[in-house]
C-alpha cells in the first residue's frame, strides 16, 4: 500500500533549524515530483517547496527562499526539507505530496512544526 510518512517536526526558537524527513512505501520517489506543503491555524495549505523529478529541478515560495532546501535520496526513498532561519511564521503542520504526473496522487498526514520563544 502507497504511504508517505513526515517526521522530523518539532519546537524550534526563531532563528532555529529544523530538517524533516518524508519516507515513501509501496512506490518510488524517483519517478514523482514531491512537494512539501504547509498549513497555519485559519490558513489555506501552501506550498514550500517542490522537488521535480525530472532534471533536479526545484521550486520555492518566495518566503522559504534561502532559508529553506529540498533534497531526496533515492537510494532511502526520502525526501528532506532542511529548514533554516526560521520564523514564527513558520509555524504549520507540514505535509508532503508525491505527485506522478498522471494524476496519481499520494499525501502524508503531516508533522507539527512550532516556532516560539
């Protein structure tokens, strides 16, 4: 059965870091575009950012960009998002999405991510 599972979430000062992990089972990451997304108390889910799989391409929301980097190995069938410089306004649950490109679908059910003092 196709499961994608996030972890790596947690309670982060400003200024902190945080890597979380998306691991997939029963297909392969390699042939997807996987996308982190996020969603805030009272907000729409946005996206993070995007890994293609096709020629490493990556894509970022402007208020990730240069604090926040998308990688996937392959090899453990995972996806990180590295998460620097964070900001309370960061704080969502954190989901990831394994898109094939032929309308197959695939979504984790998320990780907490808190940034307080």
């Amino acid at each position: 059965q196709e499961q994608l599972v996030e972890s790596g979430g947690g309670l982060v000062q400003p200024g902190g870091s945080l890597k979380l992990a998306c691991t997939a089972s029963g297909f392969t990451v390699s042939t997807y575009a996987m996308t982190w997304y996020r969603q805030a108390p009272g907000k729409e889910r946005e996206l993070v950012a995007r890994s293609f799989s096709i020629g490493r391409t990556t894509d970022y929301a402007d208020s990730v960009k240069g604090r926040f980097t998308i990688s996937r190995d392959n090899a453990k069938n995972t996806v990180y998002l590295q998460m620097n410089n964070l900001k309370l306004e960061d704080t969502a649950m954190y989901y990831c999405n394994a898109d094939s490109y032929t309308g197959i679908n695939y979504w984790g059910k998320g990780t907490l991510v808190t940034v307080s003092s």
